[in-house]
C-alpha cells in the first residue's frame, strides 16, 4: 500500500493581471529603460562584449518589470 500524502498534487495560483496602478508605473519606468538598454547594447558592441545579450525590447521590458514590481512591492 502506498502513502499519498507526501505527493499530494500541487494546485496553481491564478495570476491575477496586473492593476491599474502597477501599468501608471510601468509604462514610464518603460519609457526610461529603453533608451538605457540600447545605450547598453551600443556599449557591449563597441567593447566588443563576446556574452550574448538578450534584445533591447527584452533587456528594457526585464528591467522595468523589475523595477515596477519593487516600487509595487513597498
């Protein structure tokens, strides 16, 4: 006979979409992020950086999320 409880199935969390006030900061952390991620890429290309770097959308989307989620956070 085997014990089921210590495999008990996991239940997701529904995301819920982000409010009104996460996309008021969002969208200008965004607007600041992208010019700096092309500015890093431009960097990375003239100091010949041999890592891969993720695109300027991805880099800039990355970095605003993260700082919107911390302001969100406080």
């Amino acid at each position: 006979m085997s014990d089921m409880t210590s495999n008990t199935p996991m239940h997701h969390r529904s995301r819920r979409a982000p409010g009104w006030e996460y996309q008021a900061y969002f969208v200008p952390v965004f607007a600041l992020s992208l010019p700096l991620a092309a500015l890093r890429a431009g960097v990375a290309i003239l100091t010949s950086d041999p890592a891969p770097r993720p695109g300027i959308l991805t880099d800039a989307v990355r970095r605003a999320r993260d700082v919107t989620t911390t302001i969100c956070s406080i």
